[in-house]
C-alpha cells in the first residue's frame, strides 16, 4: 500500500485559516495505516454527532450515514462506500492528501468524484482543526452523495467551477460563497422543522448546536445572487446562514448560466457576512449579533 509524498503548491485561505495546497491528486486510501488511535478518533467523533444529529440533520443526511454503514466501528474502506454510491447515484470518493488546487477539485467533481482527505484528526483535535481530514470530507460531505438531487447538485457546481475558473477570480468568489453557504454551510426547512445539511455543520460538535439554537446568527431564505454577494466568515461560526426549502430548489436555481449574474454582481458591493437586507431578504431569524467580532470577513 503506498502513500503519496504530498508536494505543496501553495496556501489556500480556509475556514480554519491558511493552509497549504497539495498537488499530489488522488492516492490510494492507505488503510492498513491507521493506527488504534485513528480508528479512535473516527468512533469518538462518529458517536457524538450521530447522538447529537437526529432531530437537527435533514432525514436524507441520516439515511445517507446508516445506508454506508459509517457506524460499523472504525475508519470505513472508501471501497466499501463505493460500491454502495456507484449503485445509488454513480458517484466515487477518491483518497487525496489534503486540499487541491481550485481546478482540479472542480474537474473531480464534474466527473462526480468527491475527494476525501485520507487522513484523521488527532485525539488532541476533536473540536479544532486547521484544514478538513477524513471525518470532515466523508462524515460531512458524502452521506448527501447518495441523495438524486444533490448528487447532481454537487456536479453541476464542478462544471460551474470550471467556468468561473475561466472567467476570473471575482467569478470564483462568487462561486466559492454559494458553495460555502450551501455545501459547507446550509439549512434546509422541512415540515418537520430547521435542519442542518451542510457538512461543516454536521461535522461540528458546537456549530450543530449553535447553528439552529443560538440567537446570534441570521437565518435568511436561499437566494443565488444574494447568496453569491455575501462575504463569510472562516474564523468563528457562521453569522448568517442561508435556508433553502428543498434540494430541487438548489438545484433549479443553479441550473441557469452564471456568466450574467457575475456580471452583475461586479457591479455591486458585498454584503458583510452580519447583514440583513430588511427589504429583500426571506428573514426566518434576525440574528442578535451577539458575540460578533467586527471586520473580519472573507
Ligand atoms: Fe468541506
């Protein structure tokens, strides 16, 4: 089993601030490698956020986890998931080192292959980490995989990727701000109530809570271009978050070219990640703004 030598290309500004960029691309999961302490972290982490999800995760995320298996004991076998997302929705997980540059990780995407940080988090790390490991990429990010809708979802924004990547960094912001409010950090409204789908949220202890039941952070209904105009926080948790009704309306509403709207929104300020646009904005929560930290945004 071979692990690669992962080669730095550059830092990339993330949540959890600088972090360096690999260009080693797709390796084979080294499984055999994890030590007891890996598998570990990966059951500790697991069984707190399945006791703290239910009732505040959408029901296709839960499924989603008891479909994979994830719970067996121990890191899971990405050929394993495999087999069962081949069948389901024809995605694939591939092993990376760490973050790729933007290209490569839109053209995986594109061809519907969800790179997943083989490595784990230290015990030491449970509640902080500088860059996504294993329990981020798959716990958070892939159970949504077996989902039609967002399965598809997650391809179209590859392909949108590549476009922005082509029309130029302001077109890439915008890009990277839908997928943070929605992939890494989205609420969706059930009939059952607010619940959480994005995989920085379910991947985190706190931000699980604090998303739905704190009143600081404003709850705002899903729009694209206000979405895409809206600067983001990578230093604390979120201050607004972004509501959708259903994954066929992401998925309609990404359907158009974006080409238009970065031309328009070129024109425009950003919104601050705190503001709340009182006479457009679909407003579930106002947020009370406590504890917000000034001029920090992204
Ligand atoms: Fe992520």
């Amino acid at each position: 089993m071979q692990t690669a030598t992962p080669r730095k290309v550059e830092h990339q500004q993330t949540d959890r601030g600088y972090v360096p960029v690999y260009a080693t691309g797709v390796v084979e999961q080294p499984w055999s490698s994890y030590t007891r302490t890996d598998h570990e972290v990966w059951d500790t982490l697991f069984k707190r956020q399945c006791e703290l999800l239910p009732g505040r995760a959408c029901q296709e995320f839960l499924d989603g986890v008891a479909k994979f298996g994830l719970g067996d004991g121990g890191i899971p076998k990405f050929a394993e998931i495999n087999q069962v997302l081949a069948s389901a929705t024809g995605w694939e997980l591939v092993a990376v080192e760490g973050l790729l540059p933007d290209e490569v990780f839109f053209d995986h995407l594109a061809n519907r292959r969800f790179p997943v940080s083989w490595w784990i988090r230290k015990p030491e790390q449970l509640d902080y980490l500088s860059e996504p490991d294993l329990f981020h990429d798959l716990f958070g990010h892939v159970p949504l995989l077996l989902n039609p809708v967002f399965a598809d979802y997650m391809q179209a924004y590859g392909r949108g990727g590549m476009k922005a990547h082509a029309i130029g960094p302001e077109a890439l912001m915008n890009l990277t701000r839908l997928y943070w409010y929605t992939v890494e950090f989205g609420l969706i409204d059930t009939p059952q109530g607010m619940r959480i789908y994005g995989a920085g949220i379910v991947s985190s202890k706190g931000e699980s809570i604090y998303s739905l039941d704190s009143d600081a952070p404003n709850r705002i209904g899903f729009d694209l271009a206000r979405v895409m105009n809206t600067r983001y926080r990578i230093d604390t948790y979120q201050q607004t978050y972004f509501v959708i009704d259903s994954f066929e309306q992401l998925f309609e509403a990404t359907r158009p070219d974006f080409t238009p709207i970065y031309a328009r929104l070129r024109q425009s300020r950003p919104h601050a990640a705190a503001d709340v646009l009182d006479a457009s904005d679909r407003i579930y929560h106002c947020g009370s703004r406590e504890g917000f930290a000034a001029n920090a945004d992204t």
